[in-house]
C-alpha cells in the first residue's frame, strides 16, 4: 500500500479547509482497516492551518448548533459526568484515577504565559499512561500548545481523526479554549494579546465508509 502522507492546507476559514480536507482525503487516501475492522480512507500526517477560526462554519454542522455549543462547553468543563475520558477532563483536572485532585493544565498555561510572554512550555497533554495504555476508549487529541507571538496561536495534535465526523466540532472547541486563555491572560495581567490562527497536525486523518457519500456531497457541491 502506497504511503499517502505530508499534505498541508492552509485557508481563511473553517469552512474552507474542511471541505479542501474532504476533497483530499477522498480523492487522494488510502483504504486503512481501523482496530474495529472499519474501513477508511486515510492520509497521514495531515497539517491544517485556519487563519480566522471564528469565520465561516460549514452549514451542515451550524444545523446541529445545540451539539456543538455543549461540544465546546466540555472542552473547558473539569467535570465528566459518565464518560470514560473528555478533553475537558483531561485538560483541566488531569490525574490518575483515585488519587485525588488533578492538574489543570490550562490555568498552568495562562500562569506560564504571564509569567513569560515568549514561554515555549504552554502545553497540556491529555495522555494519561498508566490509563490508556490498557483502555480502549483512548483521546484522539494527544495534545494543545499555545505560543504568544504578537497573536496568541493554538496548536493541537491529533493521533486519530475523524475528519468528516469530528474535525468542524474539534476546531469550534479548539476555538472557545484558545479564546479563554486569550480573555484570561489580557484582563487580569494587561498582556496585549490578539487571538491568531489554528494549525492541527492530524496523524491519521480519516474518513469512515459510512461517511463517503457524504462527505462527497459536502465537497460536490
């Protein structure tokens, strides 16, 4: 099987560049059985960069705006009520379980970034070792990364990546997240800051068969 690998695309909005990466996965991915016998077409080691992120959404997530403004509430939520991991959790109150109080991760970033405007340790992982390593309901998002440099740039790291079903959802939240840090290190320490752009590097950035159609129409249109 051909390596289908190193794609970058770069555009103004969310709504460009998830209908380039439909167009792209589908025309130019390889056909990858996941763990659960599902086929997909992949591409790996994707880069998407979004340079107004609060721009353009596509229409057909906007129809499912309920979905997606809880989506984003989880992201920054501590809480995790019934789920075997959120990105919520993970991100602010990261801990083993049954030993106690986590960590919150993104108050570490926004103290790290007062602390130092040109800090290059504004990251918070949501791997937990000794927890996936033995589960199966594992993070798809490994990792974010802020840097401060004139605009405050988020950067996120994907393992695994539904694009078609996941990707709009991922980039909204992402958004809510990077405009949280932006609020918290501007008000209270009077940081300049301005929100910057997006980049995600999708390591597997894939298609379900069950999506294909779909995603044709989002793309053909």
């Amino acid at each position: 099987m051909m390596r289908r690998s190193n794609f970058f695309i770069q555009g103004r909005t969310p709504k460009d560049v998830w209908y380039r990466g439909l167009k792209l996965i589908m025309s130019q991915g390889a056909h990858v059985l996941d763990e659960r016998g599902s086929d997909t077409k992949e591409i790996l080691d994707l880069m998407t960069r979004i340079e107004e992120p609060r721009g353009d959404f596509p229409k057909e997530i906007l129809k499912r705006e309920r979905m997606l403004s809880e989506y984003g509430k989880q992201f920054l939520s501590p809480e995790n009520k019934g789920f075997s991991y959120t990105y919520g959790e993970r991100l602010r109150n990261w801990h083993l379980k049954l030993q106690g109080q986590g960590i919150d991760q993104i108050q570490v970033i926004i103290e790290r970034i007062r602390k130092n405007k040109n800090t290059r340790r504004a990251t918070a992982t949501t791997w937990i070792p000794p927890i996936d390593a033995k589960a199966e309901e594992v993070p798809c998002m490994i990792l974010v990364d802020f840097k401060l440099r004139k605009k405050l740039e988020l950067t996120a790291l994907f393992r695994s990546h539904d694009f078609y079903g996941a990707y709009p959802y991922n980039i909204y939240a992402l958004s809510k997240l990077q405009e949280y840090v932006e609020e918290q290190i501007r008000m209270p320490e009077k940081i300049p800051a301005k929100l910057g752009g997006i980049t995600v590097l999708s390591i597997s950035a894939h298609i379900y068969a069950g999506d294909f159609q779909s995603a044709q129409n989002v793309f053909g249109v």
